[in-house]
C-alpha cells in the first residue's frame, strides 16, 4: 500500500549514478547559537546580502575558538557573552558596522582607523569588505587576550 522512492540524483539519458557530495569541513559550517542566529537576522533585516555574509563570517572566526553567543544591548549593539571582547553594532543608516573590542590591541590594521573607546575598549568602522581581513585580526588578537 506504501511506495518509497529515493532519487539519488544521477544522469537520467545514461544511466551513471550520482557523484558523491563531498562535505565540508565542520570549520566551514560554524554551528551558532540562538544570540548569534538574531543577530544574523537582525542583519539581514537591515543591511544587503553581502554584509550579511560579513557578519557570518565574523561569527564563524570567533566561535571556532571561542564559544558564546551574541546578545542584543540597545540601538542594535550586539554584545559577546559570556566574554565580553567584542561588541558588533548593525549602523542600517550607512550600512556597515561599528566594531568595539576590549583593547589595547597591539596588531597591525592598516585599513581601519581605531579610536579609543569608552573604558579599556577601542572602536573602529567596517565600511568595506576589503577591512574585513584586519577586523579579523583585531577582533581575534581581542579575544585572545581576554
């Protein structure tokens, strides 16, 4: 009474079975938790596609090392919990994000202008996907030394 069908793919017009997906690696697919996963779609209400993917990235960098998630503060400031090394605020208005991490950060960042922050914390802007290898870096360096 029941029928299955499973379609593995494959060439229908020569009959050769379907080539094995290869997986990625765990690296590449950052399991992020529910602070992270709001934040992302926070980011998705409110800034384009490939800012979206900057974002992912950035989480993906972090959580390889550090776990934690991201909670909401206010005016979209979204806070590392429970080390409090970075802090990422959505700016929708310009498009971008504003980065804050604990500091001093001794590590070269050519492309960013950080400025001293409230507290022991330094802040900077990602305006442009080529910053995001020296976000990387300044956020990590943050990281580690908390």
């Amino acid at each position: 009474d029941i029928a299955v069908v499973i379609d593995l793919g494959g060439d229908k017009t020569t009959g050769e079975p379907a080539k094995p997906v290869e997986p990625k690696p765990a690296s590449e697919h950052p399991v992020f938790s529910r602070g992270d996963a709001a934040f992302l779609a926070d980011c998705k209400r409110h800034l384009n596609d490939s800012w979206v993917q900057i974002a992912s990235r950035i989480l993906g960098e972090v959580r390889r090392s550090h776990p934690g998630e991201l909670q909401e503060g206010k005016a979209r400031k979204w806070v590392n919990h429970p080390d409090n090394f970075v802090a990422l605020t959505i700016q929708n208005r310009v498009k971008n994000f504003a980065v804050h991490v604990k500091g001093p950060v001794n590590v070269q960042a050519p492309s960013l202008e950080i400025k001293a922050d409230r507290g022991n914390y330094v802040r900077f802007v990602l305006s442009r996907a080529e910053q995001l290898d020296d976000t990387l870096r300044v956020i990590m360096a943050a990281a580690n030394a908390s």
